[in-house]
C-alpha cells in the first residue's frame, strides 16, 4: 500500500535523506584500508546525532548498530565489528536516519583501496543500473518501470538481481 504524503511530511522525509547523504559522504572519506566497520558504526552515530537525527537502525528488532557494514561477498545487514577493511575489499554502507517520526534511508558501495578490475566493472554496472532506474522514476511510470529497467541492464552485463532483498519505501517506518 503507498500512502499519500502530506508537503510537510516530504520534507521531513527530505531532512532525514539528507543527514544519510551527509553521513555517508563522511564514512566514503573515512573508508581505508586498517579501519574497523566498528569505528565506521561509531562516525555513523555521531554524523546522525550531530545532525539532529536518531540512528534508525539501532534498536530496529534488536539491531546493536547505526550502520549496517557489509564487506566483499555479504549482500546486506553487515553487523560491524572489529574487523578491519583490507586493500581491494568493498564495503556496503547502509545508514539510516529519523528526523521527527520520518525515516531516510539509504546505501553506498566504497572501494577499500586498489579493487580488482572485475570489482571495479561490477560497481560500475551497479551505478549505470541505477541510473538507468532513476531514468524511469517519472510521473506515470510504475514501480515495475524502474525495477526492469535496472533487472535489464545488469543481466544484459552478466550479472542477476539479489530477489532476496528488493527494497522498501519510507516514510513513518
């Protein structure tokens, strides 16, 4: 069911978006290799909070964190660690932010150092596919525009959806 936002409700949504862009633009300058997705979870929190966001992650059916870390081969909900980041590993970097009762959400893909070449086309891809989806995000379209749109692309390059994890929409939750 989609449920019809009010003008204020959008820009509240707009508000908790932008702290996650500004945080994320913070964690892709922190990401090297020798730092911990711990120390990542930790720059996360204090990014939201110092934002006049709340982690939404945290607490979220007894997740312990502010940032989901997923490294190399973990599609998503990464739990961060100890675990330092290696040169040519990729680490998924999902944050999300609530600005009074409304959530923002999103996640970024960051090389860790020098990647292999096949990295490097897989994350370029992703990129092309996305943008391709937003091409689709217009007035009139559907949600299924979008989703073909990317599905095209990827599998025309080699590569398959994860259908596992196929999004969701925010709002109040």
């Amino acid at each position: 069911m989609i449920i019809i936002k009010t003008a204020e409700e959008i820009e509240l949504i707009a508000r908790a978006g932008k702290i996650v862009t500004q945080c994320h633009q913070l964690l892709v300058h922190a990401v090297k290799p020798g730092i911990t997705t711990m120390e990542l979870d930790r720059l996360t929190e204090e990014c939201i909070l110092d934002l006049g966001g709340i982690p939404a992650f945290k607490g979220y059916r007894n997740y312990p964190n502010s940032l989901c870390a997923s490294i190399n081969e973990e599609v998503v909900h990464g739990i961060p660690s100890r675990r330092e980041l290696k040169d040519g590993d990729i680490i998924g970097l999902d944050v999300g932010a609530i600005v009074e009762g409304f959530y923002g959400d999103g996640a970024v893909t960051v090389s860790v150092g020098a990647v292999p070449e096949n990295i490097q086309l897989l994350i370029g891809v992703t990129r092309e596919a996305l943008l391709k989806g937003l091409e689709q995000a217009v007035v009139g379209n559907r949600l299924s525009d979008i989703s073909f749109a990317i599905q095209s692309h990827v599998e025309k390059h080699g590569y398959s959806v994860v259908r596992d994890f196929v999004g969701h929409g925010i709002g109040r939750q």
